[in-house]
C-alpha cells in the first residue's frame, strides 16, 4: 500500500506568470497549508485547516512552522565542467574562454576525473536547492555519462548533452562532425527518456562548430522532438562580430541556427542579450526559450537583458556557472534585479520566484512533471528560511506583505535559506 505523508508549512506555488502584479490570481499562496505526498507525487495542496482533519493519524506530518515551502528551482543553463574555475578573474567573454574554460574541460578526458566533478556539481546544485537543471558537459562522452550517473544516485530530473566543436578550439577539444554525430546518437539512445533524464544536442556556440556540424546538430534534432537544444546566442558584441564573419549569409546570429533547424520547443538559447525585434519575434514564434544569465553578464560585461521584450515568450533563469559566480537562483534573482534597474526596467519578487519554479518548467517544456504543486506533479520541492541569517530574520521581521518578504529572501538569501530539499518527496539535503 502506497505511503501518504504530509508537509506543513506556508506553501508558495504559481498558475502562470505573475508578471509585476503582487495581487495576480496566477499566484497561489497558502499561509498555513499541507502538501500531500504519496509515491514521489502530488497528491493534493491546500488549507492545512481544511486537510489535516481528513488525514489519518497513521499518516505522518513534517510540519516546519515559520518556514515556505515553495517547488523546487529550476536552472536553465549551467555548466558542469566550470565547476572549479568560478570566480576566476577574467576580462570578456572570448578572453575568458581561452584562458579559464578549456584548459578546465581538457581535463575531462580522464573519466575519474568527469565523475569526481560531477558528483561535486550534484551536491551543489542541491545545497543550493535546484533540482532540475539544463547543463552542459564537455565535449567528452564519458563527461555526460559521468554526470547522469551522478544524478542517477539522487533521482534528479536532469537535461544535458556534451558540447559539439569542431574549430576555433584546442585542437584536443575538436570535434569532426561524423563523431560528433556518432557520439550524440550513443548518448541519446544510452540516456534520452531513461528514469528522469533528458538529452540536449549541444552546439557550444555557432563560432565553434563549421556549417557542416551545425548540420549534423539539425539532423539529431529531426531523429525525435523530444530532444533537447541547447546552446549560446547574443552574448557579446565581441561575439557577434565575429559570427557575422563566419557566416555572412545570415541574417543574423539567430538566423545562423534558424537555417540549420534548431530553433524550435525544447531548444533554449543562454544569454540572447543581442537580439533585435525580428529575431525575438521569430524565438517567439518558434517555441525557443530565453535563460535569463545575469550573473555571468554582469561578471563578464556582456550586456543587459531587455525583460519586457522577452515577455511574450519562454523565459527561465540561470546561474551559468562558471562565468555566473553561485550556484544559488537566489543570488542569480538578485543579480537579475540589479540587470533589470540598470536597463530601466524592473524584476518584480513574485515573478522572480515564478521564473525559478514553473517559468523555468514551462521554458523547458516539463511542467507537466515539474514546477507547481497541481496534483499528479513530482514532489521535487524547497523549504526555505527566512530567519537563515540574523539579517534575513531582521528584514523579513518587518516585512508588510508576501512580496516583500520574498525580496528580501532573493537580496539576502544564499545556501543558507535553503534548509531542506526534497526529490520525489525524499529528504536529499538538509541543514542541521
């Protein structure tokens, strides 16, 4: 007989985008509310008042008083094999490819090494309570092997793919196309809808893979749309500078991935900084998503998100470790706020914590797996504490309202508001 357990405490979900209204009826919040558990699921959310009496008292209640409970956070775009240079000091994004980045994904051509990494890069990602993430791995096989069987011990839904390059790398992390071809198609069959994970096709960017790898990438994509495609687009001016000398029959950087077919659902584009009113209209169109990186474009002086033009579209959030500085969606909220003050626009808190649950899941087309607390979705879900630190506790002490709580959680907050994560309704981490 299945297990029904209980979880009381303020419930935090969301219906839809919230937009920059704090009184939006797409956000659904329940001061005193029970959440309902059974077989890794949702079974039912609502008033502890209404739900306890029903309860047997045979069924178990964890009840965290002064606590929100809130689905877990979803990371659109992060890089595993960066996990040991972040903060490293760098210049701009070309520079900091060169001087950090691949001699650090070199060494991911030892498989010890990959599994040592990954099983680090997993129980960050925890600490810092995401439990679905879209990740690129290096352009090794055994580095996407490595890091789905460290997910595999956790029972995380996890989206990745290793990198395609076959220029302007090291020679040693060149890529010809026939094996990139020929590795991808491997993977796939090894991990794409096995348990809860996910295959991306992963051009790194267009600089790095010629025409006819790019090709390659668009015939992966037509064997099956449930694949994922994830890459890089806009960044720098730097960058598309360069693009538009690679490929000087595009329209456009976008374009350039259009002609070869990966703009479609399930594609999701990092960055997109860059793009002018055509080539968002045609993301739009297409079904791709934006992943909204502030820290990596703060860090690495990239530019400024325009979220209003992104509105009509998919938007999601990620921390783009290494060149984003945390692990924390927190911090990366934080870092989006700051991007939205200084373009003249602004991130409103419940919409930001929308972008890090079920607006990271639409993006990514799970949500009807993941991102709310609708019954029948996977119990992946955060507690957070606002009283983390003596500041928090102060802070949110003399918050007036929901809103303002939550953005005094998403200035102040690190890894130590996450006091517990839980996957599939299982307890993987926990502070105290």
């Amino acid at each position: 007989m299945t297990e029904l357990r209980a979880f009381r405490a303020e419930l935090l979900d969301f219906t839809g985008d919230p937009g920059e209204n704090p009184d939006s009826a797409h956000v659904r919040h329940r001061p005193d509310g029970l959440l309902l558990v059974a077989d890794g699921r949702i079974v039912e959310c609502g008033p502890a008042a209404r739900l306890l009496p029903q309860l047997s008292p045979e069924v178990p209640v964890e009840y965290f008083p002064d606590r929100l409970l809130m689905p877990g956070f979803v990371d659109a775009h992060i890089h595993y094999p960066q996990t040991d240079i972040i903060a490293s000091y760098g210049s701009d994004l070309l520079d900091w490819l060169q001087t950090y980045t691949y001699p650090a994904e070199r060494a991911f051509a030892d498989p010890a090494h990959a599994h040592e990494l990954a099983g680090v890069f997993i129980e960050e990602l925890l600490r810092h309570g995401t439990t679905t993430a879209l990740v690129m791995a290096s352009v090794h096989p055994q580095s996407v092997d490595a890091l789905f069987t460290a997910a595999a011990g956790q029972r995380l839904r996890l989206v990745a793919g290793k990198l395609l390059m076959d220029r302007h790398v090291p020679e040693d992390l060149c890529d010809p196309a026939d094996a990139g071809y020929a590795d991808s198609l491997a993977l796939i069959r090894r991990w794409h809808g096995h348990g809860r994970f996910h295959y991306a096709i992963t051009p790194r960017f267009a600089p790095t893979s010629t025409e006819g790898q790019l090709d390659v990438c668009g015939r992966l994509a037509r064997l099956d749309d449930s694949l994922f495609i994830h890459s890089h687009v806009a960044e720098s001016q730097r960058e598309l500078e360069w693009v538009a000398g690679l490929f000087p029959w595009a329209r456009s950087y976008l374009d350039v991935y259009d002609r070869f077919g990966l703009l479609r659902r399930r594609a999701v584009y990092a960055h997109c900084l860059h793009l002018d009113a055509a080539d968002r209209t045609r993301m739009c169109e297409s079904g791709a998503s934006v992943a909204f990186c502030p820290g990596s474009n703060l860090f690495l002086g990239s530019g400024l998100l325009d979220l209003p033009a992104c509105a009509a579209g998919h938007l999601a959030l990620g921390t783009d470790v290494g060149g984003g500085t945390s692990f924390s969606l927190l911090h990366t909220l934080a870092e989006g706020y700051k991007v939205a003050r200084l373009a003249g626009h602004t991130l409103a808190p419940l919409r930001g914590f929308y972008l890090a649950t079920l607006g990271g899941a639409r993006a990514l087309d799970l949500d009807a797996h993941i991102g709310s607390f609708e019954p029948g979705r996977e119990a992946d879900f955060v507690v957070l504490d606002p009283g983390a630190t003596q500041l928090l506790t102060r802070r949110t002490a003399r918050a007036v309202s929901l809103a303002e709580r939550l953005f005094a959680l998403m200035m102040l907050g690190d890894d130590r508001a996450i006091a517990r994560v839980y996957v599939l309704g299982e307890c993987v981490h926990a502070i105290g």
